[in-house]
C-alpha cells in the first residue's frame, strides 16, 4: 500500500468490506506486515506491545497514534489499519494475539531485531 496515511487505509478497508459484502460469501482480508526493524530486543518487544494493543482492540486512531508516539518502524501500519477497518465492518468485534517473536528469538542475535506478530479479527 503505497500510501500509509490514516484517511487512505480507511478508504481502503472500507472499499475491501463493501466489495466482500457485495460478492456475499465469507473473505478472507490479510495483511503483511513486520512490526519493529533492526532494534534492539528490549525495545522491540516494547513498541510492538503497545502497537498489538491498539491493533487487538481495532483501534485505527489509536494506532496511528503510538506509530507516531513511540517512533515505530513497523512497515505497514497502513495495510494493518485497512485491515482493521474491513474487520470491523464485517462484523469483526477484537483481535486475537495468535502468536508474537522476534528474529532473535530465533538467530539469537537480540542487537538487532526484526518483529513479528498474527492476529486474526472475528
């Protein structure tokens, strides 16, 4: 999504919700996204609990918020709010934290991490 800007992802989750609702059968809506870029671990961790918090209760404002406040460099905040958006117009109430690692957790290399959340609406 080349523009990240809160008013576009809007836009376009709301454009996603309607075309689902026009085809009426059940979608799938996914976006992609990696949370905190080449930080150190604590930090991670740090920023992108508070960015899950907003995006587990759906609160696009919200998350747009923190991404400023605590400097976030998750790369697509944009496609994760369109994401919401669609949710919450399909019928979706909360997310679910379905699982949360770093790169560390895996290289063992906490200097510098990537972060990975899944969530899944309904």
């Amino acid at each position: 999504m080349g523009l990240q800007d809160e008013e576009t992802a809007i836009e376009v989750g709301r454009a996603i919700s309607r075309a689902a609702q026009k085809l009426a059968r059940r979608c799938i809506v996914i976006a992609s996204s990696d949370f905190t870029h080449y930080e150190p671990q604590e930090r991670a961790r740090s920023v992108d609990a508070k960015l899950l918090e907003a995006v587990l209760n759906m609160d696009v404002p919200e998350l747009y918020s923190r991404v400023r406040r605590y400097d976030a460099t998750a790369c697509g905040y944009g496609p994760i709010a369109a994401t919401i958006t669609a949710a919450a117009a399909l019928g979706a109430k909360a997310g679910r934290l379905l699982a949360y690692a770093t790169s560390g957790d895996v290289s063992g290399d906490y200097h510098q991490v990537v972060g990975y959340g899944a969530v899944i609406f309904s």
